[in-house]
C-alpha cells in the first residue's frame, strides 16, 4: 500500500483558500483555549508555505515579515497577521459565539 506524506498532502489541501480558512480558525479556536501561540504560528506558517508552493515562486516580499517572526521565535504582531492573511488572499472574520 503506498504511504502518503502528510506534508505534501496537507500543503496541497491548504492550497484551497476554504481549506486554509477552516484550518486557521480551527487552530486560532485551540489557541484561544489553551494559549499555545506556537500551535497558531506553525498552521499560518503552513498556509504561507501551502501558498508559495502553489505560485511555484520563492517567498514574496509580503511574506517576509511572518518569516522572519518565525525564525526569530516571536509572536506575530497584528499588524504582520493582517499583512500575511492578506499574502495569501484571507481576512480575519468576527461572527457571535
């Protein structure tokens, strides 16, 4: 039976922007109740790669900052978050709970 590798299959799930979507909802809703940031960081690491793949280009100068975020070990700031959901063509939606 061949084996799939989990991170090329789920790069080319996050490429669906409804994927990704769900995806960082789901991991920003975690973070929410057990405030691992890191968790959060790496799934919108995932959707910035997901999305480099897809355009088969290096990182794109909107990307940079989360990268740079990342290999520094800090926490995006709200102002990058915004920045690199815009990159990869999301928003930030508030709805009721």
């Amino acid at each position: 039976m061949p084996v799939k590798d989990y991170r090329t299959d789920l790069l080319v799930r996050l490429s669906n922007p409804d994927y990704a979507a769900l995806y960082l909802k789901t991991a920003l809703d975690e973070t929410m109740k057990d405030g691992d940031r890191e968790a959060f960081v790496l799934a919108l690491k995932n959707v910035v790669e997901a999305r480099q793949v897809m355009q088969e280009s290096s990182v794109d100068a909107s990307s940079k900052p989360l990268q740079q975020v990342l290999t520094e070990g800090e926490n995006p700031t709200l102002e990058t978050l915004v920045a690199v959901l815009s990159s990869v063509g999301l928003t930030i939606d508030f709805k009721p709970a």
